[in-house]
C-alpha cells in the first residue's frame, strides 16, 4: 500500500513538473493546438504486410482524445520503467487522437512476448495491439 502511494505520489509530482515546466528537454510546454504537432496517418501505425526490415515495434497502450490524458498515462508507463511516446494520429476521417506506446521491440515477436506483461502492469485487461513505431527524424 505504501509504495503504491509512493508512486502515485511521484507521478503527481512529475505531472506537475512537467506541466509548470515543460517537458523533458527543457522546452516550454506553449498552449495545446493542433497546428504544434506532426500528425501520423494511423495506416502508418499498422503493421505492414511485408514486414519492415529495420522497423520498431511497440504495444499501444492507450488511446486519447486529448494530450493531457496521453501526458498522464505516458508518465505511467514510464514509471514502470517503460520506453513510451506519444503519438498524435489522424485517421482517414480527419479524427485526431493521441496514442500511448508501451516499450521498443526489434520485432514483432519480441512486442507479443511482452505485450501480457504489459497489460497486466498497466492493469488493462482486454489484448493490446501492436504498432509500428514511426521512423525518428
């Protein structure tokens, strides 16, 4: 009970950090508009058939309509000690979301290996997806 404390605790406090000031690279965290992000197309996320050869592979762990959520759940998948990203997708109907990776897999195999590890920490019952990280620029 004490610890669980303890990392709600932590992870309030890294929220609020991070909120007042900024996010992890020092930068100010400006106003949240749509125009800030670079929006990936969701197919993008879908795992291609053929396989890449050089791709990376994460469990998508949450879905969110706003960036705030997203913060929230991401500081939760990093305090398991989780790589994590967010992700600002749009679907074909022009719907923008955020989504929430879980780790960084070499492949797809290694993702599925971890992926119930993964639910049962986040404690999220119903199978998670796997996605295909976009490339880092």
């Amino acid at each position: 009970m004490r610890r669980a404390f303890r990392y709600t605790v932590a992870a309030l406090i890294i929220t609020a950090m991070i909120t007042a000031c900024g996010n992890w690279d020092g930068a100010v965290n400006p106003p949240v508009a749509q125009e800030q992000y670079e929006w990936v197309a969701l197919e993008q996320l879908l795992l291609p058939t053929p396989l890449p050869e050089n791709g990376k592979y994460a469990i998508l762990a949450g879905q969110f309509t706003n960036v705030e959520g997203a913060n929230r759940f991401h500081l939760q998948v990093m305090a398991l000690g989780l790589i994590s990203s967010i992700i600002p997708v749009i679907d074909r109907d022009g719907q923008h979301s955020f989504f929430v990776s879980a780790g960084s897999f070499e492949s797809p195999d290694a993702a599925r290996a971890n992926r119930a590890w993964i639910s049962s920490q986040l404690g999220i019952s119903e199978p998670l997806s796997l996605i295909l990280l976009p490339p880092v620029k």
